[in-house]
C-alpha cells in the first residue's frame, strides 16, 4: 500500500508540473497559485518519506493533514484561478491533488467512518467552486464526485484485503514456527526416549551381568546415534553435509545411501534385526512365513525401530514371562502383518494414555509411511501391538 501510495502520488505531481507555467500565467492571482502548490508539493514530498521510512501509510495527523492541505486547495479556487478554470483543466490542479488525498486516507484511516468523513468533507470541498458556483461546468463537476467514492471504495477494499492477507501469512508463519518447534523437540525425543529406558535400567542395582552386557551394548550403538545427530545438527547449522550421509530419525540410513537406493529388506530379516539388541526377554519368533515378504527402503528403517522401541516398552514396564513376536503376509490380502504379544501386566486403556514412545515411535512414526498400528492392552492381560502394511512392489 505503500508503494501504492508513493507512486500515485508522485505520478499526479508529475502531471501538474507541466500545467503550472501555463496555470499560473492565467491565475487570477499568481502568487497564491504558486504558495499553495508549493506547501502541496512540500507536504507530499514530507508525506512519501515518511511513509517509505516507516514501511506504512501515515496514518492518523498526517492523513487529516493531507485532506485538510487539498481542501483548503480546492475552496481557494475562486481567489487564485479564473471561473472557466474551475473545472476539467490542469490549471486547476487541486482536483487531481484532492483524489490523491481520499485515497490516501481510504487506506491509512482506521475506521471506515473516518474514511467516509475524510472523503465526504474533500468532495463537498470540490463541489463549492465546481458545482455550486460554477454553473457553466456543474454537470462535469457532479460527475467527478463520483469518482471520489470510486477511490474511496476501491482503496478502503484493496487495503483491507492486503491488510487482511499480511495478518493472514503473519499467523501462518507463526504456526509454521511452533510446528516446527514442535518437529524439533520430537525429533529430540525420538532419539532419547529409548536411551533414556536403557540409562534408567543400568542404573538400577543388582542386574543380571548378562542383561547388563546387552544394555551396554545398546547404550553404547545409541550414544553413537546421538553423536551423529549432534554432527548433523551442526552441518545443518553450517551448511555442511553429513559424511555418511545419514539420517538421527526413525528413517535413518545407517547405510549411508538415500532412501530410494537402499537394498530391499525382507520382512522376517528385518524383525530378527530390530530384537537383536533384546537377548535378555524371553522372546519366541514365528518370522518364518514372513521370510520372502519384501519391506519398501522407505518402510523398512521407521519400523525396524518402531518394532525396537515395542521391545523397550516391554522390557521397562510389562514383566513379561513370555513374548511372541509373529510376521506373516496372509494370501489374498495384499499385506503383511507383524505382532508384538507379552503376557505381562498390561494397562488400562481407557485410564491411561499412550506414552510418548507408542504414540509417537510407533503409532505417529508408521503412519507417515503408511503402515497401520494397532494396540490392545489390560490390566494383567498382556499387550499386543499389531502393525500392517503393504510389501514392497517387485
């Protein structure tokens, strides 16, 4: 609106200067033509600078100033030009200089009164010479009030639907920088929530030394992780890339090749891979069925660690005597199916809420790569945890 304003304004200021020899040689009184035109142009000069260095319209004093300089311009009409220069010449430059001033206050003015007072006030100040006193042009200047409305109109719309759009992409931008907030700390959580289970078991006393080697080992491949995710952090902060090319996320390649390269990972593989860490639950895999059931690169790294932070889960809470880890791809149904199943004591759904690491690792994780989640607990009635999803096109 700015730029709107500047440059009407300078464009109407440029069209009077042709007109002002000629104009002051026919005023009736030359030396108030050429003041007047001169406090105008300083005015609009002071007006334009101050809009481009405050990045707004002036609003408020300045506005009415502008409206108050082209009404005292266009009611000294009759002192300064000849009658027959009223109206529909250059020589009466106020009137191009006063539909300059209704769009300037339709855009700067708060309220849509102010502007309707603004507009009305500099039209009735048209109408005295060019209506009311100049009978031989009445009809002309009765026609060039309407424009005043149209500016008025047109530029009180215009701003507030620019006005409008910039609250609009204002709000965007700051949902945008909560989400991403948001993105951020989840991305910190997926990574920490099962190290955190791992530092909270080897920190309890009396573990079996069998189970404390398997939590080392972990510990250690997850300090691993968060020394990439530190690094990569820092490329991203530089500008740098990665050497391996990995990723600290569910869908990380810790091969170091993009998503679309990797080898395809057979289903039973992978379920065998994301248990590797867990020697020490008493887990039965029935992975056989699921041996020839090719998983997409895409799917594969989000549930090989979903399926780890399942086994977490029932390591840290469910004191399980028994869990069953099933992957089969029923015929005819064009999917795969993986279960988790613990005879441990389960939990109330309906009292409690899913935790960070089921709701978010697992369920959230999966569903943005298409696969389905499932989860069915009780009070000492075991967890199952049901993911599907589709195989991986051949």
């Amino acid at each position: 609106m700015v730029i709107a304003f500047v440059l009407m304004r300078a464009g109407t200021l440029l069209e009077i200067l042709p007109a002002a020899p000629r104009g002051t040689a026919r005023a009736t009184d030359p030396v108030l033509d050429g003041l007047l035109m001169a406090v105008a142009f300083a005015q609009s000069l002071a007006m334009c600078v101050v809009a481009v260095r405050r990045r707004q319209y002036p609003a408020g004093g300045w506005a009415w100033a502008d409206v108050a300089v082209a009404m005292a311009v266009l009611l000294a009409q009759p002192w300064y030009l000849a009658p027959e220069d009223w109206v529909g010449t250059w020589t009466a430059w106020g009137g191009a200089l006063s539909v300059n001033a209704v769009f300037g206050a339709a855009i700067g003015l708060p309220t849509r009164g102010q502007t309707a007072a603004a507009t009305a006030a500099v039209a009735a100040a048209y109408a005295v010479p060019g209506v009311v006193l100049s009978h031989a042009h009445a009809s002309t200047a009765a026609s060039n009030l309407i424009g005043y409305l149209v500016f008025a109109v047109a530029a009180r719309s215009s701003a507030t639907f620019v006005r409008r759009l910039g609250r609009d992409a204002d709000e965007a931008r700051r949902q945008a920088a909560v989400l991403a907030a948001e993105a951020e700390r989840d991305r910190h959580r997926l990574l920490l929530h099962d190290q955190i289970t791992i530092m909270r078991l080897l920190a309890e006393p009396g573990l079996e030394p069998g189970l404390v080697e398997v939590l080392r080992r972990q510990a250690a491949a997850g300090a691993a992780r968060v020394r990439h995710f530190l690094e990569q952090s820092d490329a991203d902060l530089t500008g740098a890339c990665p050497a391996d090319g990995g990723r600290a996320d569910g869908g990380r390649a810790e091969d170091g090749l993009p998503v679309g390269e990797r080898p395809e990972v057979m289903l039973a593989e992978l379920v065998r891979q994301a248990g590797e860490g867990f020697t020490d639950l008493p887990i039965d895999y029935a992975v056989d069925l699921a041996a020839d059931v090719p998983v997409p690169p895409a799917v594969a790294g989000p549930l090989r660690a979903a399926l780890a932070t399942v086994l977490h889960n029932v390591r840290a809470h469910a004191a399980a005597g028994q869990v069953v880890v099933h992957a089969d791809a029923p015929p005819g149904l064009g999917r795969w199916e993986v279960s988790v199943r613990d005879d441990g004591r389960g939990f109330d759904q309906d009292r409690r809420p899913l935790g960070f690491g089921l709701r978010v690792q697992v369920s959230r994780a999966l569903a943005e790569v298409g696969v389905e989640s499932e989860i069915r607990s009780a009070p000492g009635a075991g967890t199952v945890v049901l993911l599907r999803g589709r195989p991986a096109e051949r």
